[in-house]
C-alpha cells in the first residue's frame, strides 16, 4: 500500500473506533469501513463484497444489558486489511477473510474491556472536575476517552499494515485448501445465521412482501448494483406514501395504529 493509503486506511480505522461508541455516521458497521477501505486501497468491489457479508454476520450482535456483543468496528478494518495485503479477491479469499474476522472480533473485547476499565478512571476525574466548576477539565476528559476508543482499533490496524506483504501471504498461502474450503462454507453459514435473527425480529405482514420482492429483484443476473439500490430506493418511496395516505385517510378513532396494514386489509 502506498504512504496516501496507509494513512486513509488509519483515518477510517479511527472513525470507526470512535462511531463504535458514538454510533453516529456508523463508521464502524463493515459495509462501511470494509467499503472505505477497499476504496482507499483500490480494491473497491472486493471491499464492498466482504464489508457486505460480514455485516449480514453482525446484524445479530448487538449489546444485552452487560453483555458486550463482538466488536465489529475491528472485525470489519482488520479483516479488510488482511483481505488487500493477502492479495486474494476471488470468493476464496474473501471467504477466508470473513471467517478471520470473526475470531478477531471476539479477540477485540478484551481491548473494549480495557479502554472502558481505564475510562471508568477518567470518568471519575470529569466527576471531580465538574464539582469544582472545571468544565475545560470536563471536556478534556471526554476527549481523552473518545481517543482511546479510537486508538483501540487505530493501534491494532496499523500493526497489521506494518507486517510485511509476503508474511501476510505466507500464512494465508500455509492453510490448506480443505480448511480455506472450511472457512469460507463456515462463514457463509453464520450470514445466514445473523440474517436469519434479524428476520426473526423484525417479520410483519407488512414486511414479507418487500423481503420476497429483494429476492427475486437480487436473482435476476442482468440488475446492477446501481439498479438493485434504486429499485430498493423506490420501495422505501412507495412504502412512504402509503403510510401517508394511509394514516390520511383513516379516522381518529380508527385503524390499527399500522397504516400500511389497514390499508393492505382494505385489499
């Protein structure tokens, strides 16, 4: 990777330890930082492919009251990082890719716990600060802290990208056919995991027409990228207008409370 590279690929690695807290411009989801990553780097469509199965994988993590879920901003930087220097952007190696990032995942609580334990300290000083009327002291300490969570992943990255290539390669090249075969079935199976969880969740009457529609419009061979996203812009518009209409035309005291489902009962 050249120097230009290196040091966007650092910036997005910060971004997304940072929004891992925040939860703002959602730097850390996969299909963002892999994406920005493989754009920076001159792999955009192999970015795009691993940031897109890794986040079906995390669309079931999610934060339990203290149970912390595996730490996506780092599954999603690393793996896209092992994914450039290995070389290999056939389905293989982006395979191979999703399935390390997984372990990594997990390997990264133990950095979550360690900047949250060393945040509870810096919490205390702003506690302490704000009692003497110190809010400059305030302010650096929350500063300080959302630092931290941005060197959790900065740190880790840009140890990975100081290995050099041929390491990297070698030992992606020393795992034999039959565990990369493995990896690449077992990562496939745990996307349809996660997805499978968030359909759980969130299957309506009202959604399963929209759910049966992307699979037939992602089938089709001839539809783009481009064509599937407005295809898939166009249905949000449409779902839009009908919850409008819908909540219109009912009467006060009227209805379901779900516009689109009155209006589907109306049919």
């Amino acid at each position: 990777m050249s120097v230009i590279s290196i040091i966007l690929v650092l910036i997005v690695a910060f971004l997304a330890g940072l929004d891992g807290i925040l939860d703002q411009f959602q730097f850390h989801q996969p299909l963002v930082s892999c994406t920005l990553i493989g754009l920076a780097t001159g792999h955009l469509e192999a970015g795009l492919m691993l940031g897109g199965g890794l986040q079906m994988i995390a669309l079931g993590w999610a934060n339990i009251g203290a149970a912390v879920a595996p730490d996506i901003a780092l599954a999603g930087t690393a793996a896209a990082v092992i994914l450039v220097k290995g070389g290999d952007f056939t389905k293989t190696g982006i395979g191979v890719a999703q399935a390390v990032a997984i372990p990594l995942a997990v390997a990264g609580l133990a950095l979550t716990m360690i900047v949250r334990t060393i945040s509870v300290g810096i919490v205390h000083g702003a506690d302490a600060a704000a009692k003497k009327g110190n809010i400059r002291a305030v302010e650096t300490a929350h500063y300080t802290a959302l630092l931290l969570q941005g060197l959790r992943i900065t740190l880790p990255i840009a140890l990975l990208i100081a290995l050099p290539t041929e390491t990297v390669q070698a030992m992606l090249n020393a795992i034999p056919a039959w565990l990369k075969d493995g990896m690449t079935i077992g990562g496939g199976m745990v996307v349809a995991v996660g997805y499978a969880m968030v359909i759980n969740m969130m299957a309506t009457r009202e959604t399963w027409p929209f759910f049966a529609l992307g699979f037939v419009f992602a089938a089709v061979g001839d539809f783009t990228l481009i064509a599937l996203g407005t295809i898939g812009v166009a249905i949000a518009l449409i779902y839009l207008e009908l919850s409008e209409k819908g909540g219109s035309g009912s009467g006060s005291g009227s209805g379901s409370g779900d516009p689109i489902g009155d209006i589907l009962e109306d049919y």
